[in-house]
C-alpha cells in the first residue's frame, strides 16, 4: 500500500499482480476509500511500488526483474 504525499490517492497491490486505486481525504475522512480503477499486470510477483515525485504515477517492481 502506498498513498500520495496528500494522502489523497491510495495504490494498493497484491503478489497475484491486482492494483487497486482509491479517492481518500487524507486525515479529514479516515472511512472515505472511493475505487477509482482496479487492473491487472501481466506479470505477478508484485515486490515494490512507489510513487514519482509529482504524485501523478506510480511505478511498480516485479519479481521477475519487470518494471511497469
């Protein structure tokens, strides 16, 4: 899991490749989770994610060495 610096979007991610995206409101509305999209990678084996510094993307590490 990792939110944005604003804590207003939340990346979450399992070991089968599922990546979940979340609307939240930071420390305003800790219940507020709102789905914003959900997809699957081609690869699983998930290790690592982060976001770039302008909170805009993510970038995702496989096990297998790919990088999405």
């Amino acid at each position: 899991m990792k939110y944005t610096k604003d804590m207003k979007c939340l990346c979450t991610a399992s070991k089968t490749g599922d990546i979940f995206f979340f609307e939240t409101d930071g420390l305003n509305d800790v219940q507020l989770y709102r789905p914003i999209c959900t997809f699957t990678l081609p690869e699983s084996g998930i290790n690592d994610m982060k976001w770039n510094p302008g909170d805009d993307s993510i970038i995702i590490g496989c096990n297998n060495g790919k990088v999405f």
